[in-house]
C-alpha cells in the first residue's frame, strides 16, 4: 500500500521515480506518502478495540446477572 501511496504522490508532484539511479527524496514529501493511508488501518483498530471491549463488557454483565 505504501509503494502505490509513493507511486501517487511522485505523479502529483511530478516527480520521476528510477528504479536504476535511485529517487531524489530532497524534493519528496514523505509524510504525504506515509500518512496518505493510515486512516483505514485506524479506522478498523478502532473498531476492533471497541467491538473487544463490548465482548468483554457484555460477558461481565451477563455473569452478573446470572449469579
């Protein structure tokens, strides 16, 4: 995901990237590149952080209630 992130932001900012020479990053906004995509990656550990935290909230409750 990344690659295809520097790939996007080398054509927005019309930067030719070789492969043979190496690419010049004096020019090169890598923290565009980087952050570019962390709000999926965020997204879904939030929401999996949430969803566990149900699960274990939900398993107390329903101990309590049966005791």
């Amino acid at each position: 995901m990344m690659n295809w992130d520097y790939r996007r932001i080398a054509k927005d900012y019309g930067l030719v990237i070789d492969k043979v020479a190496g690419d010049n990053m004096s020019q090169f906004p890598i923290e565009k590149a980087r952050y570019r995509s962390i709000w999926f990656p965020v997204i879904v550990s939030s929401m999996c952080t949430v969803g566990y935290g149900w699960s274990l909230h939900a398993r107390i409750v329903s101990k309590l209630l049966l005791s």
